[in-house]
C-alpha cells in the first residue's frame, strides 16, 4: 500500500527539489521587497519557475505509475488465500449484534480477529477514528475473477474451457469498479495511509520587470497544492435478527448491494459538485477552469457549445490524455433533439448513443446536477463537463469500517442500522484541463 513519501524515493527527491526551488523563489523576492525586480532576478525567476513546471509534470506522472500500482489486487499465499476464505463476516455482523445489544459474550478470534487487527493498524495509520471495528483492503477490495482451466473441456456437449471459481470478491468491489469518474480514467490513489500534497497545475502570468514585485503573483501557482486527505463516505442500512441469522454470503450480497449504492451516489456527486468541505472537492466549483455560459437564465445547449467546451481546453493547451464529456441523462436526451444547425432537419449534436459526442468519449451519470439555478431558471439547470479526466485525482485510505446502533424508533421495530464508512478524497490537479457549462437547460 503506497506510502507516497516513503516507498517511491524517486517521488520524494522529486519533491524535495522542487521545494528547495519555492524556497528560493520567495527567497528572491523577500530580498527584493518594496523595490523593483532586477532584470537578473526576473530571469532567475522565469528559470526556477520553468524547473518547476517540468518537475510538476515529472511528479505527476510519478503519481499516475503509483495510482496503477496501488490499484493491484492483493497478491496472496495459496495458505493465505485458505485463511482468508475462511472470513465470516456474519461472524463479525453477529458480533457487532451483541455488542449493540450490551451483551457481553466472547471476544472474536481466529481469522476474524486477525482481519480487524490488520483494519485497525490501517486506521491508525491513516489517522481515522471510529467508534466501530475496520475490515481491511484486503477483504475489501480482492477483485476475484474466475479463472479457464488450460485445456478444452466439454460439458453437456458444449466445447469450452471449464470455469473454476477463485476466491470470493470484496465487500466493495462494485463500488469502486462502477465509479463514471474512474471510467473516465480519474487517477486513483488506493491504500494510502498519509495525507497526500501533490502540485496544482496553475497557469500564471509573466513577470515584468517594470511593475513593483512583478514576480509576486508567481509564487502562489508555484506553490499551490491538491491536499487530499480523508473525508468520511457514510452509508447506512437497517438490518433484522432475522437477516442477521443468514449465512454470510446472503449478508454480503444484502450489504454489496445497499452500501455501493449509497456511497457511490454520494461520491460521484461530489467529484463533480462538492465543495471541499467533508466531501471532495468537485470540477465545478474549482477556481481556473473553463467556462461556457448559456445565457442569463440558462439556455438549451447548442452545437457552439459543446463545442467551446473543447475550445476552451484547447486554448490552454491541456487538451490531451482521457478527454471527454460527461453530463446527465437530461442533458444526453436534449442534445439527441437538438439539430447542430438550428430551424434545420440537420444532424442531430447527438446522432446516436453510443457513448460519443464531438469526436470525443460520452458519459452520462445522473450524479451531475440537473437542479442548479441560473437567473430566472431555478433549480432547472443541469452541468456539461469537458476535460482530461486523469487530471482529476481520487484517494482511498484503509478498507471500510462498521459500526452497529440501535435507537428507539428501531428498538420498536426490531431493527438494528448498520452504519459503514469508507474514506476518501478527490480534487482536480490541473484546473485548465476541465471547462464546464453550468446552466444548460435540458427539456
């Protein structure tokens, strides 16, 4: 599991370098003061700042080998993978049970035990507190696929390779799998165990020697920075004795279903409309993107604008990598109506859905907002996202932790909820590489 100061040493010295030139830079301009840069010191200025941003580029693609490196399945034991199968999270569930109800009963043990240890020590690394117990990544996130006996085999007449069943797959494997934004090739950063900085690709201005401490706008682009670091993705789900007294595949199945729903809905909204704040921080609301604006209260998107879109990456030289758009059912519906050319029966922006538009990839998620509001337009307006979506960086730390409570309103139900946590982070590294239109109308 990457731990992003200590495991990669290329990353590090990379970081250092770039650190020791900020540090000159401000040096600089502290020794400037009040007065005029010096042609001398403007130039050393523009070549710290050209160094950096070769370094930014160099540590993002060190980020990006980590983030592919970090998203490996777990590779274990045959011993390991026996030990592992054993796991009975209906164990764990009934244990959390007892614990709700203030019964004291053994303490777990055996795999069990083993797994909350190793869910613990990821906490703690991370730095998370919970009042409930941790399942590892390593359960959390097993990926299982099954696997072709080499070889031909027939059955019932049918040729084919036979199909052996690995191990189980994890709690949460769905959820991460069915993100739009990891579709879209985000780059995810798993298994963290420290808070994350990584360089904020900003453009700024030249400096110029005849105004007063020209240079100074440089140094906030130079030492701006993406933080990530855990926020709390909660999901809920009121469980019976009766579902309680189930094997522990149906109780996984029961939990996959309800838990990746609810955390992946709250995720992807934020990824696209958070605002940073407990939540990631969303491509809309990041200050430096581009911006494609309908009209005073909103308008029906038209040919111009999906193509501005574009244009507006395009002119900041950042339209490269996963490029795309991304918007709402809505959204893909209207655009399916809409002629290119209007008052025409021309093509339509949309001819088909087959995930493309404008020669560019197509994804639709109903996690974009279609409830915003522009002038007169409230709560009618839907978003339009066009970027490189790898400059978009997603963080996950530990496993999922799991926490059992009981109120009074399910006291009298004969409930107990069933209260999960995953922990995440999101942000956009690079802002000129997304645009956005936030008062599309759609139908």
């Amino acid at each position: 599991m990457p731990n992003l100061t200590e495991n990669n040493m290329k990353l590090k010295q990379l970081q250092e370098r770039r650190g020791s030139l900020v540090k000159e830079a401000r040096q600089i301009l502290d020794t400037a003061e009040s007065r005029a840069l010096s042609p001398e010191e403007t130039n050393k200025l523009k070549g710290i700042e050209g160094e950096i941003d070769g370094l930014d580029e160099t540590i993002h693609a060190e980020m990006r080998q980590i983030a592919r490196e970090s998203q490996n399945v777990p590779k274990f034991t045959e011993g390991e993978k026996r030990d592992i199968a054993k796991f009975d999270l209906s164990t764990v569930l009934n244990h959390l049970h007892r614990q709700a109800r203030g019964a004291h009963g053994n303490a777990l043990e055996g795999i069990e035990a083993e797994m909350i240890q190793e869910g613990d020590r990821e906490a703690r690394q991370a730095g998370i507190q919970s009042g409930g117990i941790f399942l590892p990544r390593m359960l959390v996130r097993r990926e299982a696929r099954d696997m072709t006996a080499s070889g031909t085999t027939s059955v019932a007449g049918d040729q084919g390779g036979m199909t052996i069943a690995t191990q189980k797959r994890g709690l949460l494997d769905d959820f991460f799998n069915a993100s739009i934004l990891r579709q879209a090739g985000a780059t995810v950063l798993e298994g963290l165990r420290d808070n994350v900085d990584i360089p904020r690709l900003v453009a700024g201005t030249d400096p110029t020697k005849e105004a007063e401490n020209a240079a100074a706008d440089e140094v906030s682009p130079l030492t701006a920075m993406l933080s990530l670091t855990p926020q709390r993705l909660p999901a809920f789900i009121d469980i019976s004795e009766r579902l309680l007294a189930q094997s522990s595949v149906a109780l996984e199945a029961v939990l996959r279903t309800h838990l990746t729903n609810q955390m992946l809905a709250i995720q992807e909204r934020s990824f696209f409309h958070g605002n940073g704040t407990n939540e990631a921080e969303g491509i809309a609301g990041t200050s430096g993107i581009g911006s494609v604006v309908g009209g005073t209260n909103g308008a029906a998107p038209d040919w111009a604008d999906i193509v501005n879109l574009r244009k507006a990456v395009q002119i900041a030289n950042a339209l490269r990598g996963n490029v795309g758009y991304i918007t709402n059912g809505d959204i893909e519906a209207k655009l399916a109506v809409t002629p290119k050319v209007a008052s025409t029966d021309s093509q339509m922006i949309l001819n088909e859905f087959n995930g493309r538009l404008a020669g560019s990839n197509l994804w639709v998620t109903n996690a974009v907002k279609s409830d915003l509001t522009k002038g007169s337009a409230t709560s009618t307006c839907s978003a339009i996202f066009f970027g490189n979506f790898s400059d978009y960086y997603i963080g996950y730390w530990g496993g999922i932790s799991l926490e059992m409570v009981r109120d009074k309103t399910n006291a009298i139900s004969g409930l107990y909820t069933l209260v999960a946590n995953a922990y995440y982070d999101g942000g956009v590294a690079r802002p000129k590489s997304f645009a956005a239109m936030l008062d599309a109308l759609g139908d």
